[in-house]
C-alpha cells in the first residue's frame, strides 16, 4: 500500500475558528467539503487533541476562512504548527465576531463561511463536524490556494494533527540542507527562503541568527542537518 497516493486528493488551504464562552481559537484545516446545497451543509474535520476541536464541541459553532494563494507561510504556520494552549494566535490578526460568534478571520481571506453544528460523527482520532451553513460571504477577489500549491509552490509541510498527514519515509537528501525539528519544513540553499527575501544559494550557516522558520517560526538552532 503507497499512501503517498493520497497526496493526489486536491484539497484547499482553510483557518477554521471557534469559541468558547469568551474565549476565541482557530487552526488550520484542509478537510473541508461541502456535503449539500438545500439546507447549505459543510463538513470539516477536526483532530481531537486541537483546542479548536474542544471550543467546537462546546459552542456548536465555527467559521471556515478560505486563504488566498498569497497567504504567507507565517500565517499559516501560527494557526496550524502552534496551539492556541500556548500562544494568542489573534494577536495582531484582523477579525470579526461573525453572526454566529464565532470569529471570523479577515487577513488573507478571500471568503467566510460561518455554521452550526447539526450532526458529529466519531471517526478515531478526528471529529467530522456537519455544519448547517448559516452566514456566507465574500471578503475580497483572488485565488484561493490549493493544498498542492501549498507543498509545491509554498513548499509548506503538515503537521501531524492534519486529518491528511501522510507519514513519508525521509530519503536521503544533498549535503546543505537542515531540517525543522519542529514542523518538517527542510530549508534548502539551491531554493534560499523566499519569505525572508534569503537568494538562492545561501548556505545555512549565512543566514542570520535572527532568522526563523518560515512555517513556524522556530528559531535557526532549532534546525538540524540533514546527511
Ligand atoms: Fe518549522
């Protein structure tokens, strides 16, 4: 069995956000669908151990932010490599409180969609969450981005919390590249980091101390060397 056939399925990028009394979280999420069009239903689904996933089963609500292609991989990284346990992912983040409370996330949003929960079905380490869609709208013109964009282009990785992670055997890889201990993401010297503005053939000793991962924002000694 290659479960590397897996990563054929076409998915979108999404932040998925819910409340819990005063409080407020979101995570990143590719497993959207929308299951029918009268009533308007959605399905998402969410791992168990996510704080999001505590707030959804408590409020019955949550938003779905549909990401622009341009999304930056920070962006993404802090909603979906860091928990709302630990930091305050809304810091410095534009959003509404949607009709449903929920909030609604605005940056890099191309469109919001906002549901209460109407069925949840157990599936082991994930809850699918069935949504009636009850708020909808468009917030600004663009491409959403494509999970496929994400890894090819953005070359972003998947924690393992992803209801579509796929664990890959590591192959052996060129002598220069270092690998994030905390996301996966493999910085490497040919490509340089886009993001940072960091040219292509700068080795990873000369990026500056200050430099982070661009997923999630782990520090540069956080990095080890691939063989
Ligand atoms: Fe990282």
């Amino acid at each position: 069995m290659d479960l590397t056939a897996l990563f054929k399925l076409s998915y979108g990028v999404y932040v998925i956000c819910s409340k819990k009394g005063d409080k407020i979280n979101g995570q990143t999420a590719n497993a959207v669908m929308q299951i029918s069009s009268e009533p308007p239903t959605i399905a998402i689904s969410i791992n168990k151990l996510n704080l999001t996933h505590e707030y959804i089963k408590e409020s019955k609500v949550f938003s779905i932010a549909i990401l622009a292609q341009e999304t930056p991989l920070n962006f993404i990284g802090t909603f979906g490599f860091k928990s709302g346990r630990d930091i305050k992912k809304f810091d410095g983040v534009n959003f509404k409180l949607g009709t449903s409370q929920a909030p609604v996330l605005l940056d890099h949003a191309l469109a919001s969609i906002e549901a209460k929960v109407i069925k949840e079905v157990d599936a082991g380490t994930h809850t699918i969450f069935i949504g009636e869609i009850t708020d909808a709208a468009n917030l600004k013109p663009g491409e959403p981005m494509t999970y496929a964009y994400y890894h090819e282009v953005k070359r972003g990785t998947t924690p393992k919390t992803a209801a579509t992670y796929v664990k890959v055997e590591q192959k052996p890889i060129a002598k220069g590249k270092y690998q994030c201990s905390v996301c996966g993401y493999i910085y490497d010297p040919e490509k340089g980091d886009p993001d940072s503005g960091t040219p292509a053939g700068t080795a990873f000793d000369d990026l500056p101390a200050t430099w982070t991962c661009p997923v999630c924002g782990a520090s540069k000694s956080q990095f080890e060397k691939l063989a």
